[in-house]
C-alpha cells in the first residue's frame, strides 16, 4: 500500500517520541501490504475498526490512533489523523 501522507506520522512523533518506533513499525507493514478488503486489513491488524469509511488503527499499545481511508482498488492509504486515544475519544467520525 502506497501511504499518504507519511508527514501527518512524522508531526505525532515529533510531539509523542515515545510514539515513534510504534509508528515506524506500522508504517513499515503497511507499505508492505496489498490489501484488497477490510477482512484482510483485519487479518493484519487485528484491533482494527471500521467506523464509516474510515479505518482506525489501534498503535502503541492502543495508546494512539492513526484515522485513515483505504482505497483499495488504488492501493493507497491515505492518513486522516494521527491522534492520542483521549484526542479520538473527542473526535466526531
């Protein structure tokens, strides 16, 4: 999966380095993926929503949240939000 944007990652991280390798380790399985529905996403990612058209990945312990829209006929994934838990809490969706 091609992931766009990777800078909403870098800007968690940069406020959250405890984050970070989390978040590395994400991204790295990610681009290595080619998922062709949401049963594989979960398949992959075993804590993973579906809230409307967005995906929610669960990271660092479930301490933060990556928000995404996964187009799979295209083969990108394209980053929403990347959130503390209390922040997605908060989110309307």
């Amino acid at each position: 999966m091609h992931v766009i944007s990777q800078k909403k990652l870098r800007e968690f991280w940069a406020v959250h380095p405890e984050a970070e390798q989390a978040l590395r380790a994400w991204l790295k399985v990610v681009e290595n993926c080619d998922w062709e529905n949401p049963h594989e996403v979960t398949a992959t990612f075993n804590r993973t929503s579906f809230v409307g058209k967005y995906a929610v990945f669960r990271v660092h312990g479930n301490a933060c949240r990556i928000v995404a829209h996964i187009h799979f006929n295209r083969k990108k994934i394209y980053l929403r939000h990347v959130v503390t838990r209390t922040e997605y809490d908060e989110m309307k969706l």
